[in-house]
C-alpha cells in the first residue's frame, strides 16, 4: 500500500479564490492610498498670490561677471505699466525707467527718452545686466508667475523660502515678526556662462497705494 508523503513547511498552498480576492482587494486600497500622498502642507502655508499693486524702496545690486552697478531705486507697479527710478544714495535720479502697453523706454536728466526692446535690453543699457523685471514683479512680492511651471520650498511660517522660475532661483529673507509678511531681501540668480546675480533689499513697501 502506498502512503502519499504530506506536505512540507516549504511547501506553496494553492491560494482559494476568496483569500485571493481578498488580497487583492487589499492590495488596490494600499496602492490607491499611496498614490493620493502629496507633498506636506501646514495651515501656516502663506498663498502664492501676487500684489497686484505696490510702491517699494530699497537698494539694488546687479552683477555679471565683471560687469555690474549699484544703485538706490524707487518702484511704482501698477496692472497697466510700471516706473523704476535709479538713484545715488543722495536721491539724485540718474535714470527714470518706464514700460506700459506702448513700450519701455529710459530717461536720463537732461537727456531725451530711449525706447529699447524690452526689459532686459533696457536694464542692461542703465545697470549693465539684464534683469528680469516683468517676472520679477511677481517674484518680489514672493509668488510665482502664473502659468509656468515652478518649483517651492518654505520656511518654518510656511512663507517662501526659495522660488525656482524660468531658470532663475530667488531666496527669500523676511523681517524680523509674525508672519505672514512681504518679502524684504531677495538673491536672484540665473545660470548664464557669466552667472547672473541680482540683490534687492526692500527698504520700504506699501502694496495698498493709490492706482
């Protein structure tokens, strides 16, 4: 008479359609549990909402290479334009620079108005190096532009720390109080061959001036 040997421990058991079912099912609440985690946000997270208005003073450093300037500026930015004046510590205006739906242009005392290209191109002609100021706009008030892709990294207070747009990264530096508040330092650089380095301390800022 021949005995059948039993199974050993190593042995695989065929699993019953119900168990399998079962492990299935759990193994589908497991996945889709995994793949609603985001990234991590506290209730102190400031909106990335920018000013769509303000009036801001400070100081401005802009360096490429070995090229360069540094100047006191005044900043009136409105939806419809904007108007930046560069001046010498004294408050001597040494260039009036203003962009609106008909162009940018620069205007130097005694001196008439240059149009230029854009931006960069009119930056560069008055500091030496081109400054990104139509994204910079935003950037200052501590947001990003909308509808280009971006990268995010907050501080303690959920305020942004450092912001990474259209190849520039900008750090953040608040002072010193509860938040939330508007950015009062910012460093901006951008990869060029020669790396583009633009400092901007905030002196004073008014976001709820008169249109």
């Amino acid at each position: 008479m021949n005995v059948a040997a039993p199974a050993t421990a190593g042995c695989r058991q065929p699993v019953r359609p119900r168990a399998a079912a079962i492990i299935t099912m759990m193994a589908a609440a497991l996945l889709a549990g995994c793949a609603s985690v985001g990234p991590a946000s506290t209730a102190t997270d400031v909106p990335l909402v920018a000013t769509p208005q303000f009036d801001i003073a400070g100081r401005l450093s802009a360096r490429r290479g070995s090229e360069g300037a540094a100047a006191h500026f005044t900043w009136r930015h409105r939806p419809d334009g904007d108007v930046i004046d560069v001046a010498t510590p004294m408050g001597q205006i040494l260039a009036r620079m203003t962009g609106d739906a008909a162009g940018v242009r620069v205007e130097r005392p005694g001196k008439p108005a240059l149009a230029a290209a854009n931006w960069d191109v009119l930056t560069r002609d008055v500091l030496g190096v081109p400054v990104p100021v139509e994204g910079l706009a935003v950037w200052v008030t501590g947001a990003p532009r909308t509808g280009i892709p971006f990268g995010l990294e907050r501080d303690a207070d959920g305020r942004p720390s450092v912001l990474r747009q259209s190849g520039w990264e900008i750090v953040y530096a608040y002072a010193d109080g509860a938040p939330p508040a508007q950015p009062m330092r910012l460093v901006m650089r951008y990869p060029d061959p020669d790396t583009i380095e633009v400092r901007i301390v905030v002196d004073r800022w008014n976001d709820s001036a008169a249109p």
